[in-house]
C-alpha cells in the first residue's frame, strides 16, 4: 500500500423495506455523517 493510499470499506444491504449503505473511510478524523431520510433518525444518528 502506498503512504498515500487511503484505506476505505463499503457495504450495502437491500431488503424489501429498506436500503442501507455504509462507507467508511478507515484513516479518517473521526467525524460522522448520516442521511437517513428520516430528520428524526438523522438527529439521533
């Protein structure tokens, strides 16, 4: 791996009610984001 390289994983699930997506960069700062759709869910995220 280079030293520039940066280290990220993904994973999406699909079902008949939902889709969920994850993307993480691994080497980040630490800071979150997450767009649910729903504002309720996104303020508790």
């Amino acid at each position: 791996m280079s030293a520039g390289a940066v280290r990220r994983a993904g994973r999406e699930r699909r079902t008949k009610e939902t889709t969920v997506t994850v993307d993480l960069v691994l080497d980040g700062s630490g800071a979150a984001q997450a767009q649910t759709g729903l504002p309720f869910f996104d303020h508790m995220l």
